[in-house]
C-alpha cells in the first residue's frame, strides 16, 4: 500500500454509535476490540498522513500524490529476479492489460533449494487499493518474499480502475492476464499447472473472484488462492463493518466509496454478480485451497470469516487466521510489529506447504 499526504479536512470519519446493530439482526454491538499495543503506535504514527474515512472527492487527490512504488531495479533485488514489462491481450473490446512478470533468476532458484532446470511455481498477483488506487507494483515486495524463499515466478496485473472503469473491467483484465499467464508460463520459466492466485484487501476479492470465474469458466486449473484481508463482500453491514467505522484504515465510509466506484448504484442491491463481491456467491464447492488471514480489529474481518466458513460447508479446504488486533493493512504499514511478523511466517508456512503437494 502506498503512502499518500491528505488534506484530512476533507475527510469525515465517523465514530460508532454504542449500542449500534448491523444489517445481520445479531443484536446490539459491543465496543470494538482494542487494537495490538505496537498497531495502535503505528495507527499513531499514521494520523494525518492516511485517513480512516476516503470519500468520493478524495480519489484525484490519491492519484495525484507520488506513489512510492518499488522500481525495477528494487524489484530486481540485486540480482535475484528479472524484471519485465509486457503488455497482453485484454478482454474483447477492452485495451490491452499490463502485466509486470519477475523471473527468479537460477540463482535464487537453487538457493531455495529448487532445481533451476525445472519449471517453478507462478503467483499471479492483483493489487490492493480498494478498486479506486494503486498499480501493479504495489505490495509486491512481500510477494517478492514468497518468491524469493520459494523460487517462484510472479506475474503481477495491472487492471483497470473504478471508477472510470467499473465492473465487470477489473475483474475482466485480471482474468485476461491470468489466461495469458497460464498459457506463457513454461516462457517464464513457470509451471502452469502450479498457478495460484493472491492478493491483499482489493486484490485479495478479485483473487478469490479469480477462482470463482477460472471454475466457471474452465479457465486455468489454480493449486491455490492467497486471500489477504480479502475485500469480498459490498453490502458492508457486517458486525465489523458497523463495529470499526471511523477507526484504523479502510473504515466502512471507506468502504462504502469503493464499492460504489466499481458498481455504482447497484452496490448492496439484490443484483450484485459473485464475480465482483465473491461472497455473493451461491456455490463455493470446486475451488482451490484458500488461506485467509484478516485482523480482528477491521471493516472486513466478518466477511472474511463468513467466507471461510462457507468454503468448508462447501467441501472445500480453507485455512483461516483472524490477527489479534490487527487493523486493515497491518503487514505493510506496520512492517516491524510482532503480529506482523508472525503473520509473514504463517502465510509462507502454508505456501510451503501447498507447494509440496
């Protein structure tokens, strides 16, 4: 996630109401649960630099704040990837999609105790940013982690924005770049019948609606999807959506900006496709293995629960971590916290274990 400087007059947060109910009918809401003392310091940190509540009007403003992207030559972390740029056939009638492709180089591939004659394991990456920011370069650098202890290949999509571009484009340019993955990976150095997707918060729905529509579709046959913090579900009237207005990152105004970008007036409506809020769907039975990870202490945490729980009365395999006070983009704006860490080395323990199957 990218860093940006705000005027916060513009923005409004508001402050949960005691006693408030969500759209679930569980009943009256507790106060919300206390932030991890190291995420609370970094939240502090972040006060007027990243605002809890984004509106509609803030988004030129996001855009047109540097972005602090890592180039290639990080990417390229002295040696142990190649990087490149390509661009891929998009959807039918839509322009072409970007696509930034990091190669482990034989080098790394060894030293991850892999052979460097034989095809890797490809991550296909869609980034964060609530569907209204950010580019293919943001949050690589901890898929570049996995990719590096692993050898892995990663392909991270650069789609569309809403809302210039409101569903089905992102979604549709996620799912064109993933086809072409799939198709050019022994060019990449990549095994296409080890793909897998991931993605943190925006990335982490389209990443699960990835794997709605490769099942659908008979698209690519994914090992896996890595869903952070995953932004499925756009009626936003959860318990935690309810419970954490107005605090941490990515509150439910927050939230309720995104969704209306990608869907316009039908957000929260009856009509809503599974593949722009996955947890729309009916059927979750024949998808990949999931990891899902949320903290306690964000918009999204019911959702993300609900959708586990739902992927295994389906049938299928999930391995769910809700983060102890963990707020909505713990891992990449606190780096250095305990949780954080541990949460890393859980989310590469399940990797490992995937790829050894």
């Amino acid at each position: 996630m990218a860093r940006y400087n705000f005027d916060m007059t513009t923005a409004t947060p508001r402050t949960p109401t005691p006693g408030a109910e969500p759209a679930s009918g569980l009943g009256p809401l507790g106060a919300p649960p206390p932030f991890d003392l190291e995420m609370a310091a970094a939240l502090e940190a972040l006060a007027g630099v990243l605002p809890t509540a984004i509106t509609p009007e803030m988004i030129p403003l996001m855009r047109g704040r540097p972005q602090l992207g890592p180039t290639n030559e990080e990417l390229a972390r002295g040696g142990a990837f190649t990087i490149s740029e390509v661009a891929v056939p998009g959807p039918a009638g839509a322009p072409e999609v970007g696509l930034l492709v990091c190669r482990p180089t034989a080098a790394t591939i060894e030293a991850a105790g892999a052979d460097p004659a034989a095809a890797q394991p490809v991550i296909y990456h869609a980034h964060g940013g609530g569907m209204i920011i950010g580019d293919a370069r943001s949050g690589l650098p901890d898929i570049l982690d996995w990719a590096e202890d692993l050898g892995l290949v990663v392909v991270s999509v650069d789609y569309r924005l809403a809302p210039e571009n409101p569903h089905p484009a992102p979604v549709e340019d996620c799912y064109a770049g993933l086809l072409w993955t799939a198709a050019h990976a022994a060019e990449l150095g990549g095994d296409p019948e080890r793909l897998l997707v991931a993605g943190l918060s925006a990335g982490g729905g389209l990443s699960a609606a990835l794997a709605l529509l490769a099942r659908d579709r008979g698209g690519p046959a994914l090992i896996g999807q890595v869903l952070m913090s995953p932004m499925l579900d756009d009626r936003n009237d959860t318990p935690s959506a309810v419970q954490l207005a107005g605090l941490g990152v990515w509150d439910q105004s927050s939230n309720a900006t995104g969704w209306g970008a990608l869907l316009g007036d039908a957000a929260g409506g009856a009509d809503v496709s599974p593949y722009a809020a996955p947890a729309r769907a009916t059927d979750l039975s024949g998808l990949p293995p999931a990891y899902i990870d949320v903290g306690s202490a964000e918009t999204f945490r019911d959702e993300d629960v609900a959708y586990a729980s739902r992927l295994w009365r389906a049938g299928g395999q999930a391995e769910l971590h809700v983060w102890p006070g963990a707020f909505h983009g713990f891992d990449l704006l606190a780096p250095q916290a305990a949780l954080t860490r541990q949460a890393k080395a859980v989310r590469l323990q399940w990797l490992t274990r995937l790829l050894a199957r």
